[in-house]
C-alpha cells in the first residue's frame, strides 16, 4: 500500500476514535467502522473510500455521494469461500464426523471388536431439497455445488430481482416448508431483519438443517434456541450472529451440542485465498481511482 503514499494502519479503531484518525485522510479503507454523516464531516479531505467488505451498510452512502466521495467495495472475493464454509457446516451436521473422530480417538473402536460401529444417524445429499436464501454471487455458487452433490436446489430472493436463475423460485413459505437444507445468503435490510424466526421453524421439517452465513440478524436466535430444544428442526449451523462477537448470555450457548448446533466466529469469508483477493481488489481500486478508472463503485 506505501506505493500510493504514507500508509497508517490501525489494528482496531473503537467509535471515538475514529474522527481522529480519519480526518486528515485522502484515502480510508475500512471494513465495520460506521462512516457517517456524523463522522466523515470531519473528514475534510477524503476522496476514496474502500470497504474491505462486499457490504456497504456501515457507510452513508448518501452523504458520500452529496460530497463527492467515491465509495468501493470487494464484491464477489469470498463467494468460493463462504461457499465452501456452507458446506463444511452442512455436512458436519449430517454427517457427524466430529462424533465418529471421538469414537475412535477414545478408544472406544479398539475395544469394540468390530470392524464398524454405526452411532448417530447420518445422511447423503443426493436428492434432497437444498433451499437457497439469496440469490446473489454466493447463492449461485453454493446452488452450482449442491447440484453436483445431486441436491434438488431451489431458491427465495429476498430482493425480488434474482428470479430469472436457472433453479426453481419459490416463496418463502414454500421453501421452508420443502427444503431438507435451507441456507442464508442474503443482506441484512428492512426486509430480512427477522425473516427466519418463530413461525418459520414451525414451517420447517422436523429432519431439517439451517445455515446461516448471512447475517446474525436475519435469524431470531431465541427461537433458533427454541426450536432447536424442541426438535422442530434437526439442526443449525451458524456463522454470524445478531451480536458479534457473540454476547456472553446469548441463549445460543445454552445448547451444548455440536451434533444440533454448530457455530463458527464469522470466518466463512476468511479463507488464505480469499483474503488475498480482497487485497488485490483494494489495491485495485485505488489504482483506477488515481487513473480514472475506476471499479467497483458502490
């Protein structure tokens, strides 16, 4: 980054500290500090702002566009990352391998006198009805891998625009009620905050997964807890979290049991690979900013 000038860099910058370190930048790369009206007043000199994100909602893109800012994200970096990540929970959940690890890491095997043992049900993919939540570049990607597992894909969009795929579009009710796994991919907005809450599991099979690689808010945690307790849904998998990190008393950690619930620090998009790529692109978008050029402008 030092090819484009004198580069400060901060670890982790708290609220209030933020105007203090933005406002004598030309350029600002962030990722979840809020730049708002509030604050990027104070930033005089900005011209560039690049998210080390695919989403925008932690910028005011309004006040941005009012002043002349240019804003620029990563679109598209981690869509084979988190795709994969959608994977690894799915098939930890039904297949049970964590389980099988502590049989014979136990000992447990080398007692039993038998060449196999069979605990925990566990399933295949092939022709089940993978349900997708979002149909942006991610959704496509993990639709295209649950078709070579032989998965029967269908999908919701969320924004409405994404119903010309090359997978069948349902409404939601249908899709919960149809789907043996249903996974987020979706932003958070108006219209996803809460989509999958209480009455949604109730929809659900009894032998149905949910994943979560979205947003935390788009599911009700409390009655994710609620209908992971009472079995009205087979299991979850969970990424992100309505607060990250996740609270202390989150009613999510009073569920012990990696087999029914299964949760991973927001690291889906955080692959070697895709990391590399997210710097490539800032690199990049600071490059076509100088020359006029410019990508990825949100």
């Amino acid at each position: 980054m030092n090819q484009f000038g004198q580069v400060t860099i901060y670890k982790q910058s708290n609220p209030e500290e933020v105007i203090e370190r933005i406002k004598e930048a030309d350029i600002i790369i962030t990722n979840k500090c809020l730049l708002t009206e509030e604050v990027l007043q104070y930033a005089s000199k900005v011209k560039l702002i690049c998210i080390t994100a695919t989403g925008v909602n932690n910028v005011d893109l309004g006040y941005c566009h009012r002043r002349g800012i240019t804003v620029c994200n990563v679109a598209g970096y981690s869509s084979l990352s988190v795709a994969q990540h959608t994977f690894a929970l799915a098939l930890e959940l039904l297949h049970k391998n964590s389980y099988y690890h502590h049989y014979v890491q136990s000992g447990q095997y080398s007692e039993s006198g038998m060449f196999s043992y069979i605990g925990p049900r566990f399933y295949e993919l092939h022709e089940k009805t993978w349900g997708i939540i979002g149909m942006g570049n991610i959704g496509r990607t993990v639709a295209k891998i649950a078709e070579a597992f032989g998965c029967q894909v269908q999908y919701y969009s969320t924004s409405g625009n994404n119903t010309k795929q090359d997978y069948l579009s349902v409404d939601l009710e249908t899709l919960l009620k149809t789907s043996d796994i249903v996974s987020i991919h979706c932003p958070l907005n108006e219209q996803t905050k809460g989509l999958i809450g209480e009455e949604s599991f109730k929809l659900m099979k009894k032998e149905a997964i949910l994943i979560n690689v979205g947003r935390g808010g788009i599911v009700d945690e409390e009655a994710l807890v609620e209908a992971l307790q009472n079995n009205e849904i087979a299991g979850a998998g969970l990424d992100v979290f309505e607060r990250e990190p996740l609270a202390k008393e989150s009613p999510l950690l009073q569920i012990n049991d990696a087999s029914k619930l299964l949760m991973t620090p927001h690291i889906a998009w955080a692959t070697v690979e895709a990391r590399n790529r997210l710097f490539d692109l800032v690199v990049d978008n600071i490059q076509g900013f100088l020359k006029g050029d410019l990508k990825n402008v949100c």
